[in-house]
C-alpha cells in the first residue's frame, strides 16, 4: 500500500478563532485527513511574540483544541498536539538560526505588519518566527503543509533553509511543499473586504468568532460592506465587488458550492436577500460544531488525554529529525 504524505499544520491559540481560519483551515483539515497522514498543533510558543495573560493563553489552548475535534478533525486519525509540549520545536529551532541570514528575515512582510502594530514590543522572537515555523514544519519531515497565499512566503523561507542545510550535509530534511486550498483560501474582514478576516482587527463588526452568539454572527453579515452596484455577480479580480464576493465565497463554502454557482443562484435579487440567506447559512452550519465544542470543553480528561497521546506521537517523530540534525553538525549524540 502506498504510504501516505504527510502533512503538518497549525493554529496560534492567540486570540478567538474566527469563521476565516475555520473556512481557510480548519475546515480544510478534515477533508485532508482521509487522503494523508495528518500532524496539527496549538502553535502556542508562536503566540508569545505578542504579550499574552498566561491563564487566558492556557485557557484558549484547550478551547482551541476542543474546537479542532469539534470541526471533525478526528484524534484516532490525526495526531494532535501542544507546540510547547515537544522541547524539539525550541532546540530545532536554534540550530536553524544558525542557518538563516539576516537579509532573509528582513524581507518577511508579517515582521514589517507585526512591528508596525507593536512598535513597544519589537523583540528578537518577532523577528526569528519564521525560523520556528520552519522548525515546525522540517521537525516531521512535512512534504505538504496547507497555507493561504499570504502565509506561501513562510514556505519558500522554510524550503530555502532546508536546501541550505541540504546542500551542506545531505538529504536531512524533506523539502515541504506549500498546499494552496481553492474554495474560502482567504476568508475578508466584512467591514474592509480588501483585507483578510483577523482575529486582531480592532473593529469587531469585521469578522465572526467561531464564539459569537448566533444573533450576532447574523448581525454582522447583514452590516457587511458591499458595493452601490447592487448587482450579484463573482467577479474575483474587480476589487470594487470585494464586498460581494466574500460573501459568496461564504456563502459557498458553507453550502458546499462554489461562488458562481451561488451568484447564479441569487442573481437577481437584492443585497437584503442575499445577506440574510448568507447569514442563515453561516448559522446553521456552525450551529452543530458548537454543540459538540460545549460538550468536548466540559471533559477536561478527554482532552488531557489527548494532548498527552498526541505529545509523544509528535515526539517520537520529532526527535528522529533532532537526533539526525545533531549528528550532522557534530554535536555528540548518544
């Protein structure tokens, strides 16, 4: 049988989990899990580049793990873990520093968003994050890794790195490949939907929390920003019609269609109609995952058992890679 590749992928517990990295990658996670071999993490180390409230950060983690199983992302089938539990991450990590210039790092675009949006905080760990993304991803010899376009350039650093130290050592790392998603890859903000939904945007009208209540996830839709035209059409490539075509792309996930088929479908009718079936749609759909979110938080066993099992398959995986890497640059081994 052919073995199967393997994929590595994760979210920051950094704040609430918005209908945006449900539709760009949660959601996307559970049709993968069939086809390949599946690592997903609570990037909580990630998280700390920003202040954080350390009980809020513990809290969040485990919420954000409850709403990974909640999504169908299936424990049985998919190793699920805690990034600070594999001391491998850090120690990787270092080693690759080691392996990255400056020059590199410079040129990373969220660096320049980040210290822009925490000009009191600009620490070293801001600027070395795509080095421990990397190590994230190398650590499982990751030959696929689900992204958005705007995260592809965390990709090409992580392969630049891998082929550097290739190049000087031999085959050690597996050279990832970014996986772009097709349909909702970049979920926009509702109230400026030339920018993608985060969970940092200072307007909350601008995105939904997979926790909003079920009035205000509606609310929100239907106070979405759309355009004069008053004409439903998908035409991705005409920024005036961004409002319109988020909504689609929305609307289109959530019913398992795709934009133009769902323009067609209300081709036509008013912006009021259409907002209202969007919202309804988003509702319903999440309607479920939240139920069964409320009963997964509630066993803090299950999801303790969990983490822990899922802790040492990451390991035992990890440290392969470690021990290889340590080898190769002459630390001594046992």
């Amino acid at each position: 049988m052919e073995e199967k590749k393997r994929i590595f992928s994760g979210v920051q517990p950094s704040g609430t989990i918005t209908l945006g990295n449900y539709i760009g990658a949660i959601k996307n996670w559970v049709d993968l899990q069939n086809d390949y071999e599946c690592i997903f993490a609570m990037m909580d180390m990630h998280t700390i580049t920003v202040r954080q409230t350390p009980a809020e950060l513990r809290k969040r983690t485990l919420e954000l793990m409850a709403l990974y199983i909640a999504c169908g992302i299936d424990p049985e089938k998919s190793t699920l873990f805690i990034q600070s539990h594999n001391s491998a991450h850090a120690e990787l990590a270092w080693v690759l520093n080691c392996y990255t210039y400056m020059g590199e790092l410079q040129r990373m675009t969220q660096f320049k968003d980040k210290s822009s949006r925490h000009a009191d905080n600009i620490n070293a760990g801001l600027f070395t994050y795509p080095v421990l993304m990397a190590s994230d991803i190398l650590l499982y010899q990751t030959e696929l890794v689900p992204v958005g376009k705007d995260q592809m350039q965390h990709i090409e650093i992580c392969r630049d790195v891998a082929q550097r130290f290739n190049a000087l050592y031999g085959d050690v790392f597996k050279i990832p490949e970014g996986l772009l998603v097709k349909s909702g890859a970049k979920i926009a903000s509702l109230q400026e939907p030339t920018k993608k939904m985060s969970k940092s945007d200072p307007n909350p009208k601008g995105y939904i929390s997979m926790m909003d209540d079920f009035n205000v996830m509606a609310k929100k839709i239907k106070s979405a920003v759309t355009d004069s035209e008053g004409v439903i059409e998908y035409r991705p490539d005409d920024e005036a019609k961004a409002g319109i075509n988020n909504l689609l792309s929305i609307m289109a996930v959530m019913t398992d269609s795709t934009p133009e088929a769902v323009a067609r479908e209300f081709s036509g009718q008013g912006y009021g109609t259409f907002k209202s079936a969007v919202a309804e749609a988003v509702v319903e759909g999440i309607k479920p995952i939240r139920a069964e979110y409320d009963r997964i938080i509630a066993d803090k066993a299950y999801l303790q058992d969990i983490y822990k099992r899922g802790a040492e398959s990451a390991a035992r995986i990890a440290n392969r890679t470690l021990k290889k890497v340590y080898k190769k640059v002459g630390f001594i081994v046992d």
